[in-house]
C-alpha cells in the first residue's frame, strides 16, 4: 500500500480513513479483534510504521492493553465490532471512574441492518451506561477528523472516547484530504492509588464521575462540530452518523442540528433548536436514543420513532417513506422469480468434512460464530444452536447436564482462543462428558482471514511464537485428544464415535486449512470429474452442500471450483467420480 | 440532485464488481468535486449476490442510492440485473453482461430462471447486452471481462478517456495493464457499436 501524503485529497473507504485518522492524531498503540465491519481499521492503522498495532485474543484483552498503554500516558485506541464491546464491557464500564492519562479511544462499529451479524443492538446506550462521551462521523473526511478530535476530548477530561462507526460509515468510500502527522508528547503515569486503585475507592470516584460528566455536558453545548445548518423550508432536523446524510439528501431545505457528540448530548442547546421550529424530525438509526432524552427534558413537538423504525439500517427511502410517505420501487421478485444466493461454504472447505461425519454420527450441535456456523444449512444441516463467540461448549456442557445423549461443541481456531479456553477449563473442572470439536483451518475466515496466536503469525504476517492447541487442551486436563482429518472421511467419523463414546471431556482437532489460509491460495489442485456411464444418478455427491458439484439430474463438477478435497468422490458408492487424468 | 450521476453494479461474489467499482469511482475522482461509493462487506463465502452504489458530482451526500433513481445499472450477470432492478430510472440504460452463473442450491433444486432479457426488455429500459465474458476469453483472459464492462460503460458516462487511461495504469499491475487497456477498448468498441435495444 502507498500511504497517502499530506495535502492530498484521496478516495477513502471509512476505515481507511479512521486508519489514516489514528495516524495523524499522534496514536501509538492500537489493538482490536476482528469483526465485520471493524477489520480493516486495524489492517490499515498496521501499513503505518509508526504505530504499534496489534490484533488482541479477544476484544477484552485487546481493551486492556489499550487501556495500559493509555495511562502509562500513550495515546492508545482498541477496534472492535459492536458485539466485542458487550465482552470488552467489563473493563468499560470501569475504567472511565478513574480516567486516563494519555487519550484513549474505543471504536465500536455497529452493524444496522445486520449484514453480517448475529443480532441488532445500538451501541450508543455503552456510553451512555459508562458514562463516556460518544463521537460519531457520518461520512470519510469525518471518519479521519473525529479521529482526532476523540483523542483531544479524551485528553481534555482525562475520559476514555467512545468512536461509534457504523457499517455504512465504514464501507462507504468518499474524498478525503489528508493531513500530516503530529506526535504527541507522552504524560506520565504518576501512582496516586485513590484513583487508580478503582473498587476500594469507588464511592468517591463515582462522584467524581458524575462532576466530570457535568462539566462534558457543559462543554458540548459550544462545541463547534455539534453545527446547525440553516435551511429556507421550516422543517427542523435533530440528526447524526449516516442518517445525516439520508437526511440532507431527503430534506435538502431543512434546518439541520448535526451531531457529532451524540454523548452527552447538548439538552440546551436541543431544547432551544426544537423550540425553533412547529416540528422536529428526530433522524437516528436504530433505537430512539436522542429522542428518549428529549423527551425526557419534556420536549414534545418532535417526530421519530412513531414514523421511523427501529431496526435495519437506514437509506434515502427508508426516510423519504417516513417523511412523505414516499414508497420505495419494490424490487421484482413478486414478477419473476429471483432465486437467492445464499452463504454456503466454499468447495474444498474442511469444514464441509466435519459436518458430514457429524451429520452421520446424528449429535446434537452446538455451534459457535464464524463460516462453521453455515453447517446449519441443509443439506448438512448438522449445526443446531448457535448465539455468540465461545457459548458453545458451556451449552453442550448443559445440554449434557439437562440429560441430552450425544452433544457436540463445535468451535474455530480464532474462535476457541478468543472465548473457549475458559469454557473448557470449566468443563474438566466440573466434570462434564463433552465432546468439543476445535475446527482448526488456521485462520480467523469469516472475517476475511487474518491471523490469531494459534496461526503463529502477527497482524503484519511476522512469524509469532504459535499457540500449540493440542498441548494446550491436554494441559488444560483434556486425556481424549484426537487430531482428525476432515478430508478423510473414515477417519473423521471414528473421532466422531470414539470421542462420544469416551466416557469425560473429549477433544477433536481437525487439522486442514482454510482454502484462503496463508500459503494455501496459489496451490495447484487436480479436480475431480464426473463418469457419466458409471454414474447412477443418485446425488449422492449433491447431498455434501458443495458448490463446485452442480445441480441437475446428472451431476457434473466445476472444474474451476474444484479443490480436489475429495469428499465427492468418498460420498460416491459407484466409483463415478474420478480425479481428472485418472479415467 | 440531478448533477449528480447515480450507478448500480451488481453481479456474483469473485467476479469482479468491487474491483470495477473501484476503478470507476477511482477515475470519477479525477474529475469530479465529490464521489461515494459503498457497498455491502458480506461474510468471506465466494458465490453470493454482490451490488455495489456509485453517485458521483458537484455535492454527494448519502453513498447509497434510491431505488428507482439510477442512471444506469451495470451488470456482470443476468439475475443480478433482475435482483437491482428496481434502483434503475424508468427508462434507464442497463448493461447487461453475456453470464448466467447458477445459484447455489441450499434445500430443493430450482433451475436458472429462463426469460430474463424479455422480462427486462418489457420492463421499458434500454438495454445493452455486453458480451464480455465471451470477448474476455478470445482475449486469453477470463478476468478482463470486467473492464470489457467498464470500456462499454465509459462510453454512456461524462468522464474523460485520459482519467480512465490514468487510473488503469495506476491501480493495474504492471504486467496486466496492456491486456486490461485492450480489454477496455473493446468494451469502447461494443459500447459505441451496439445498437442500444429500446423496447416496449
Ligand atoms: C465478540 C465478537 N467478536 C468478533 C466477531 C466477528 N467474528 C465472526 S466469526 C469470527 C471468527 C471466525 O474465525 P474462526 O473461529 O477461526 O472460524 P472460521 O470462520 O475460520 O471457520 C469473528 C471474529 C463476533 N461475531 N463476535
């Protein structure tokens, strides 16, 4: 990549430009954990040499790290996806009654509309429940600038920031120009255990808290960047982050308030704008967030959630609808037949292997988060509960418990060191007689595959010392390990059995990469193909949910997207199915 | 609003549409005061439905577009013309690539729907059918069948043939450039020679 130079004036994506923000804001540390639609923010801020970025285990600690480097008087920021906040939450809502000393900046990217995302879920009340001021871009050139205007807000009320981006912010490119880098000088962490030392002093700090936010809510009211833009029509506009930019586009007339400090927000100057105008439209995505305050502060000529929803994300239509009554064009599914594309994994995906053989074996599931979670799609169908990074094992545990026969834990690698270890600990603790199968494909996939301690490789691809997982779980007091092959069918399910028959906790590790694992994507494969006059038309080969075995009567193999995995030809009892140059 | 060009490309995961989108909004950028782009960062999986929104001109504010309000759709595979339909303007230009990639098939099989340009054509857009995987071929390289797209589409947009030439050479490997600049001039060819199909 070639970093942009000062002046310049750039096509950005949001994280791009969120990167190139922590590089001019002077930042020295920055850790996160992978999750749509955060990655590239830390896969950027790693381009710039002068930062030291880092991908944590899991956003907790990745949090902590961050929070260490900021009071040791360093500016520090940690990325996560929404949902790493909810496991980051802990030090959150602490760290805030002591402060920090250098800036601290938490990036939360929220997912409206939850395209890639197990639920919906409005981070903005975090601020507010930890009582830490909230900054939200709406469009790239903010995306940067906010950046460091967190920082300064952090600094000046010795506070940590919460930045909430969305994944509109996030993925949208537009025109940025860029700035140079200023260094910031470091501050020193000076003992002082009356307010660091948080549960044995917390009354006082919590006191402390509440003045600082007092003096925060003081200062938004002047604060430049919360702006009005005045308009000719007498429509007023209470609006922040995308939706902002739905709104100029749908009321381009309107007088609009901007926010870009959604936390605390401005109550005088809000009461004063609404009293402005006959009505307000209150223009937030998600959860009526600003306008719950404001009536609360007994504002009520106000339009919102009445008209506007509360789930998915927002768009020009969905506001042009909500203002005018404007119906968006409906697509054409009602006139023609618009087959999906649905997920599926990928030909040559290992984990295809594990679900075939635990779909044969009839356990019960329980799944975790990452492309494994696709196994619950027929004609697999062998993945049957799944909620959030690391519940598996504790649920197959209970399962177990509440007298269930047969349970299996399924769990990725990046998945298993980010929130299993824990769980399995538990379960040797507790005497449990699970099954945990750990999908190793040596990569975090979902995400767009970057590396984890497990890979042995650092998020600039720098070889690492590799976590060995098989020690590991053996250390953890695991006696039954298997190492597995999901290619290699028999194999596969005589772990299966064996490890459900094993009487006490039992692991199985299977041991092929992802296609996209580092060093996998230019290897050469020989497909597999089709013998027509041995074939028997019994769709065997179509019943293992691989894309590259092609629907129809007579089954054929993409020769293109076949990897030669070899889980076709295992399913054929006809022998019609041959490696290419075998026939 | 109406200095602002509004684009749809859509088509199937691993065939290009982001890197096309790129390259366009790349070359919008030399040349006007404001671009947005955006599209959605599904999960890694090749294979699904990929639509990607361009809005480029003197002010741009929202980077998606209303349905129903784009200038021209462009698309690298027939259902997927269908599926964005509805973003296109009555009227408007549709570039439709000669590709019909089959669905995956989760639960019951269901066959490629047949009728696709005859439902379009009566849908009242103009349509112009890019025949660019097979010209992508003939040239020795499958992949080039996107700038064989945008070479077509270059001719329907106001923007300059030395931005296109800038940001082709710029943002193509080295090795590729000359084969991906012979792809875009047949894409010229076809977009200017073709007769555009107004229908119903
Ligand atoms: C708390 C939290 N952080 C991050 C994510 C984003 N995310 C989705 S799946 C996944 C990990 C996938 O890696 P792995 O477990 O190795 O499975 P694979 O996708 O490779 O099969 C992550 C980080 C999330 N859903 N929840």
């Amino acid at each position: 990549m070639t970093l942009p130079s000062p002046g310049q004036r750039v096509l950005m994506a949001g994280n791009n430009a969120i990167a190139q923000g922590a590089y001019e804001a002077g930042v020295y540390f920055a850790s996160g954990y992978p999750g749509t639609p955060s990655t590239e923010i830390l896969e950027v801020i790693s381009e710039y040499p002068e930062i030291r970025a880092q991908w944590g285990t899991n956003e907790k600690v990745a949090f902590d790290e961050a929070m260490g480097v900021a009071m040791s008087g360093k500016r520090a920021l940690v990325s996560m996806k929404y949902v790493g906040l909810n496991v980051a939450a802990d030090s959150f809502m602490v760290f805030p009654f002591a402060g920090t000393v250098g800036g601290f900046v938490v990036i939360s990217a929220d997912d409206p509309g939850m395209y890639s995302s197990q639920n919906e879920q409005d981070n903005r009340y975090f601020a507010r429940l930890a009582q830490v001021p909230m900054i939200e871009p709406s469009d790239p050139q903010e995306a940067k600038d906010f950046v460091r205007l967190a920082f300064e807000l952090s600094e000046k009320f010795s506070t940590p920031v919460m930045y909430r981006t969305s994944m509109r912010v996030s993925h949208s490119k537009g025109m940025v120009t860029v700035g140079e880098r200023s260094e910031v000088p470091a501050k020193t962490f000076v003992k002082d255990i009356p307010n660091w030392v948080v549960p044995v002093f917390a009354k006082g700090l919590r006191a402390k808290l509440d003045a600082k936010l007092a003096r925060i809510s003081e200062y938004v009211e002047t604060y430049p960047y919360n702006r009005v833009e005045e308009g000719s029509s007498k429509v007023g506009v209470i609006t922040s982050g995308a939706s902002y930019t739905y709104a100029k586009e749908i009321l381009p007339d309107a007088t609009v308030l901007k926010l870009a400090i959604t936390y605390p927000l401005p109550k005088q100057t809000l009461i004063d704008f609404c009293a402005r105008f006959d009505q307000v439209y209150v223009i937030e995505e998600l959860e009526p967030f600003i306008e719950e305050q404001l009536r609360f502060w007994g504002v009520t000529n106000i339009i919102g959630k009445d008209r506007f929803p509360h789930t998915g994300e927002f768009s020009p239509d969905v506001v042009a609808k909500a203002v005018f009554d404007e119906e968006p064009v409906q697509d054409f599914s009602g006139e023609f037949d618009l087959i999906v594309r649905p997920p599926q994994l990928c030909p040559g995906c290992p984990h295809r292997g594990a679900f075939l053989a635990l779909r044969k074996s009839g356990a019960l599931v329980n799944g975790d988060i990452g492309c494994y979670t696709l196994g619950c799609l027929p004609p697999l169908s062998a993945n049957h509960t799944t909620f959030c990074m690391g519940a598996s094992i504790g649920n197959a545990f209970g399962f177990g418990v509440g007298g269930t026969d047969k349970v299996v834990a399924i769990i990725g690698d990046s998945t298993f060191v980010h929130g299993g270890i824990q769980p399995l600990i538990d379960v040797v603790y507790n005497g449990g007689n699970t099954t945990v199968m750990i999908l190793d494909n040596r990569t975090t996939g979902m995400t767009g595959h970057q590396e984890h301690p497990a890979t042995g490789m650092t998020l600039q691809g720098k070889e690492a010392p590799r976590l060995d997982l098989v020690k590991l779980v053996k250390a953890i007091g695991v006696e039954h390990v298997q190492v597995a092959n999901p290619f290699d069918q028999k194999e596969m399910y005589s772990a299966v059995k064996e490890a459900l028959e094993y009487q006490g906790p039992s692991v199985i590790m299977t041991n092929q990469p992802c296609i996209f694992a580092r060093g996998e994507k230019g290897r050469k494969y020989t497909p597999f193909v089709v013998l027509e006059d041995k074939c028997t038309k019994c769709g065997a080969c179509q019943r293992i949910g691989c894309p590259g075995v092609l629907p129809g009567e007579v089954p054929a193999i993409d020769e293109v997207a076949c990897t030669g995995c070899s889980l076709c030809e295992q399913a054929c009892k006809f022998g019609a199915i041959v490696r290419k140059g075998d026939a | 609003m109406s200095s602002v060009t509004n684009l749809i490309l859509s088509g199937v995961g691993g065939q290009g549409v982001l890197l096309a989108s790129e390259v366009l909004a790349l070359v919008a950028a030399e040349e006007k005061a404001e671009v947005k782009q955006t599209e959605v960062h599904g999960v890694a999986q090749r294979g699904g439905s990929v639509v990607s929104h361009l809005r480029f001109g003197d002010k741009v504010y929202s980077p998606t577009v209303r349905t129903g309000t784009a200038d021209i759709l462009v698309a690298f595979e027939r259902l997927e013309a269908v599926r964005y339909g509805h973003y296109l303007k009555p009227g408007g230009l549709m570039l439709v690539n000669d590709l019909e990639v089959m669905p995956g098939q989760v639960g019951d099989f269901k066959p490629y729907p047949a009728g696709i340009m005859e439902f379009l054509t009566g849908k009242g857009f103009k349509i112009l059918e890019v025949p660019a995987t097979a010209k992508a071929k003939e040239l020795g390289n499958p992949r080039v069948a996107s700038l064989i797209i945008l070479g077509a589409l270059s001719v329907h947009l106001d923007l300059s043939r030395e931005a296109w030439d800038t940001v082709i050479g710029r943002r193509i490997p080295p090795k590729l450039v000359d084969i991906n600049m012979k792809a875009f001039q047949t894409g010229v060819e076809i977009g200017t020679g073709i007769k555009v199909s107004a229908s119903a």
